[in-house]
C-alpha cells in the first residue's frame, strides 16, 4: 500500500510541476516592456498552406531593448509573416522594409502595465485551478485505496503529505506571479 501511496504522491507532484513549467511559459508570452523574441512564439504563419510557427521560418532577435527584428529564410513570405504578426493581436505594429520586418516596441503606459498585471494574476489562478486539480486526483486515488483496504491513519497522512504538496506548489505560483508583476510595473 505505501508504494501505491508514493506512487500517487508521485503523480501529483510530476503534474504540479508540469503546470508550473506551463505557468512560466505563458508568463513569458506576457512582455514586460523589453523585446524579447519569445514575445512573437505564439504567431503562427500561413506557410504554404499550413500554418507554422514563426521560428521556424524565419529568425527573430532582438537589436536592442525596442526592437525586434524577424527575417525571413524566404523573401517571399514577408507579407504573409506581416500579416501573422498583425492578426496575432500582440499590440506590434511591423515594419516590411524588403529584406527583413523591424517591430518597434512601443513602451507601455500604466494603464497597459495594469491591465499585463491582471493578465498575469489570471494566468496565475488558472495555474492554481489546475494544481488543485492534481490535489483532487491523488486525493480520489487514496480514497480508492481505502475502499481497498488502506487505513484510516494512512489515508489521513497520505492526504496530509498531498495537501502540504499543494499548499508549496500554490506558494511557488504566487511568487512566480508576483516576481513577473513586479517585472511589469517598473518603468
């Protein structure tokens, strides 16, 4: 029965990092005022009939902490990777000068800053909600151990360790969230 119990307390703790990475990488796609060429990861562009994520047709980087650059491996494709970045609804307005597209990051206004704030703190709770949900999965699994024969003393224990589990797993989040905040509010 401990195995089994290891085991579920295993799962839940492999599935709340998970979430966490997850929580990381959206936060990411969330700009804090620099440029930064994770800011264009989810454009996705209408290549030959598919849709393909911008990296990989073309190189992004930054020159400096204002401007992306995105250059095409095919020059034939600029006015489709234009109208990817555009209709991605990230706020950037690119510039086509023939060989390459220049975005210039326009600096953020505090009611902006406010608004990515809240952004994050949704993202925030949605990763919450889920890490939650993994608690809730291990908990079903030490209850169906009990019907099975697991002891009460055990079963309690098992849904201590899963709940600590949760409560550091929850405090992670609420510093990842408050650090990126804290990233978008300076000036």
């Amino acid at each position: 029965m401990n195995e089994e119990i290891e085991m579920a307390l295993g799962e839940a703790k492999e599935g709340m990092e998970s979430t966490l990475e997850h929580l990381r990488q959206e936060l990411l796609k969330i700009r804090a005022g620099r440029a930064t060429p994770s800011m264009l990861s989810s454009v996705m562009v209408d290549y030959y009939g598919s849709p393909t994520p911008l990296a990989q047709v073309a190189n992004v980087a930054t020159t400096d902490a204002r401007t992306i650059t995105v250059q095409p491996w095919e020059k034939s494709i600029l006015v489709d990777v234009v109208k990817a970045i555009q209709n991605a609804n990230l706020g950037l307005n690119p510039q086509n000068n023939g060989e390459l597209i220049i975005i210039s990051v326009p600096m953020l206004t505090e009611e902006r800053r406010k608004e990515l704030a809240k952004s994050a703190k949704s993202v925030g709770e949605h990763s919450k909600v889920g890490i939650r949900g993994k608690r809730k999965d291990a908990n079903d699994f030490i209850k169906a151990l009990k019907t099975d024969g697991l002891s009460e003393d055990q079963a309690k224990s098992a849904e201590d360790a899963i709940q600590k589990l949760t409560n550091s797993y929850i405090s992670k989040v609420d510093e990842i969230v408050e650090a990126k905040e804290v990233d978008i509010m300076k000036v």
